[in-house]
C-alpha cells in the first residue's frame, strides 16, 4: 500500500520551503529527487528538530547543484567535484547535502568504495542499516519508499544490517549500530549482532582517520558513555568500570579529555600507541602526554611558585588535568593559575623599566618577571609600589 507522509503538517516551515524549491527545480530538469537517510528516519519517529538534510538525485548533480543554488542564495556552498556531491549551508543549523542515487562496491574490505550513478533503489541498498535505508520521493507526491522493512524496525526498534557483508564492506558500521542503537534504545538485531562479533576485528583495517571519525561521532552522541558501555559490551574497545566511572564524572567529553581518561594509567608507549591508532596528531599527542606529567607535579601552595611549576605547560593540557584531577588541591593549584595568575596584567611592562634605566637584554626579563612574583605573592599591591620595587632591586 502507498504510503504518502504530510511532511507540511509536521516539518517547520524553513525545511518544507527549501524541499519545495529542490522538488520544483528537480522537476523543471526532469530528474526524480528524495528525502533520504537520517531524516527521513528523525520524521517517522516524530522527530522534526532536523539540521541536516540529504536528498538524492537520480540525475546530474552538477546540474541540479547549478539550479537550486541560483534559486536558494545560500550563505555557503562547496561542490565536491570526485564525489558529485554538493554540500549547501543555508545557516549555521541547516545543511542540505545533495547526491547522485548510486552503487557502490568495495574492491577491498574496509577501503572506501567505488561509486557508479544508479536508480534510488541502488541507492538505497547501498546503505548502513534499514532504519537509514528508507526514501521520500519529493517528486512524486512525498511517497515513502521503504524496500527494507525499515519503518517496521523502526516501530519495533531494531538495527539491522541490510546483507551480510555489510561491516566486511565497511566496518565503521559497526560504530553506527552502536550509536544508533544507544540514541534510540534500539536493540541489535541477533543476526546483526552476530555478524558484528564475526567481523568487528577487521576495525583495525581501517584507517586511524576513519577510526578517529567515528570516535568523534560517539562523543558527539547525547549520551557518549553509555555509547562507550555498549562499545565495551562488544569487544570494540577496552574500558573498565572503573574507566567508564571515571568518563561519567568527566562532564562533557571532548576528544583529548576523553583519551585523557582512556589513557590515564598507561605508560608513555602505550599512549603513543593508542594515539596513532585513533588518528591523533602530534600535537594532540603532546598535550596528552603534557597532562599525564602534570600529574606528577607537587603541588605548590605559594603563588609565584605555581605561576613557575605551570607557566610552560599548554592551556588545553591545564585545563584537561584540572576538570579530571581527584586531588582538590591540585585542582585549586590549577584553578589559581587558570582563573587568576594568568588574568594578572603585570603592574610593569618592559618599557617601564627601560625608563627607570634598565637596558634591554636579559636581566631586564628577570626582573620583570622577579616583580610579576612579587605582584602575584602579594607583595606589591599597585603599580608606584612595582615603580619603588624596580629602582631597589
Ligand atoms: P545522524 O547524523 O543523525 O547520525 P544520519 O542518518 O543523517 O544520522 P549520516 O552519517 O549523516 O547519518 O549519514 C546519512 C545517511 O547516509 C545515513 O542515514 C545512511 O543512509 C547513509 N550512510 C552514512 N554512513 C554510511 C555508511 N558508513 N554505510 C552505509 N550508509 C551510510
């Protein structure tokens, strides 16, 4: 039976107007355009807080591309010319992506694929899940196109994978089973949960950017630990409870505290190794390693003393170690130098003790910063008194 879905009745007004320019721009060319993916998945679950849409076109990109930017005005657009594909941001929470429907085969497991132009159903068949498996035929009246079963899964909350090479193709599938399941508490469905054990080890295939990508996507969930429980359920990564506790108290969790937390015992070639494996660049790495030393810091109680232990380390590292430190008064030491030492505007600049007659050069950075300790430890408390301190020293 023809399912037809009232996308007007329940989108906001801002989504509808640009789907009806895309439709009527794909019908003046005489192409077939679709609603498809996530947020075709996001209506039919009455979800319509929607910021990325995708439609599929089963016709020249470039040329559809052409029309619907002349028509739209968009505040950016970006034609990526290998993938004909077209990328439209309408505002900084709305982007319409646009595609050619295609095939794709894997020469390789695990490497990106080859891509040929096709009908939707290629399409759709080309896809992670069933839920993300489903079509809005903008054309034709807003049918929906569902040759998978996915709203029945949907309903049921079940992911499903849609043939059984579909994580040897591309294992970072796996990932978005986990997520997807977490986000909607779906369950996965045994047979795909079967084929996950079977085929979870070819994740080390992947490139580490590939992996580093989907670590993001986790921690971008709403909910990444228990994102990251579910991982562990699966053998997808190595968290104790511990950990997982520890990830839990962290807050808000962005890449480098998150391996901050993950590698936070390790020993230095054990995080130089998970760092290559999740894609993390040298200067990622450095922080990490800069949060693990400050660990071992004593912790100062006078202040220039903590203005010297900390100055040298990176801003990001600081901050990292203070939101995860359980020693308070570590955490205090670092909030001193975070909130207040660094704030401090010095009483003297270099120019000032140039006209009290200090030459330039070396001692005069010292004494400087001999009157910033005096001004920080409270010894100084303005700047005539910074003025008397230099003529002294
Ligand atoms: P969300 O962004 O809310 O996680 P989404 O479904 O929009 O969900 P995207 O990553 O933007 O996710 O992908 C858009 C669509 O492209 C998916 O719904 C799915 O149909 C398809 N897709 C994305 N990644 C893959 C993949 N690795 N394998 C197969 N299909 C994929």
């Amino acid at each position: 039976m023809e399912r037809v879905i009232d996308l007007n009745k329940y989108l906001p007004d801002i989504i509808t107007h640009y789907l009806d320019i895309a439709r009527d721009a794909a019908l003046e060319l005489g192409y077939d355009i679709y609603l498809v993916g996530g947020a075709v998945r996001d209506i039919l679950l009455k979800d319509y807080d929607i910021h990325d849409i995708d439609l599929a076109i089963e016709g020249d990109t470039a040329e559809f591309a052409d029309l619907f930017r002349s028509k739209i005005e968009p505040v950016g657009f970006i034609y990526h010319e290998p993938f004909n594909t077209a990328t439209f941001t309408i505002s900084d929470d709305l982007h319409i992506d646009i595609a050619m429907c295609r095939t794709e085969s894997y020469p390789q497991k695990a490497v990106l694929p080859i891509v040929e132009p096709a009908e939707l159903r290629d399409d759709l068949k080309r896809r992670d899940f069933t839920i993300n498996a489903m079509a809005i035929s903008l054309t034709e009246g807003n049918k929906l196109v569902d040759i998978f079963s996915g709203e029945k899964d949907l309903k049921n909350g079940i992911i499903r994978i849609l043939h059984k090479k579909s994580f040897l193709d591309d294992p970072t599938r796996i990932w978005r089973a986990v997520r997807y399941a977490c986000r909607f508490d779906f369950e996965i469905e045994p047979s795909t949960l079967t084929l996950i054990e079977r085929d979870k080890g070819n994740l080390s295939l992947l490139t580490p950017e590939r992996r580093r990508y989907e670590m993001e996507c986790v921690l971008n969930e709403k909910e990444p630990v228990k994102t990251l429980q579910k991982a562990k359920e699966l053998g997808l990564i190595d968290l104790s409870a511990e950990l997982i506790k520890r990830l839990e108290d962290a807050g808000e969790l962005d890449e480098l505290t998150f391996m901050a937390v993950y590698l936070e015992d390790k020993t230095d070639d054990v995080i130089l190794r998970e760092c290559e494996y999740w894609g993390l660049n040298s200067h990622d790495r450095d922080i990490l390693m800069e949060v693990k030393d400050l660990k071992s810091r004593t912790v100062q109680k006078q202040h220039s003393k903590i203005y010297k232990t900390l100055k040298n380390y990176p801003e990001k590292a600081l901050e990292i170690a203070r939101r995860l430190t359980r020693d308070s008064r570590m955490k205090d030491m670092l909030s001193y130098y975070l909130d207040t030492a660094r704030e401090t505007v010095p009483f003297l600049t270099g120019d000032d003790l140039k006209e009290l007659g200090y030459p330039e050069g070396k001692l005069l950075g010292e004494k400087l910063q001999e009157l910033f300790m005096l001004q920080l430890d409270g010894e100084i408390d303005s700047r005539e008194d910074a003025i008397a301190r230099a003529i002294k020293l």
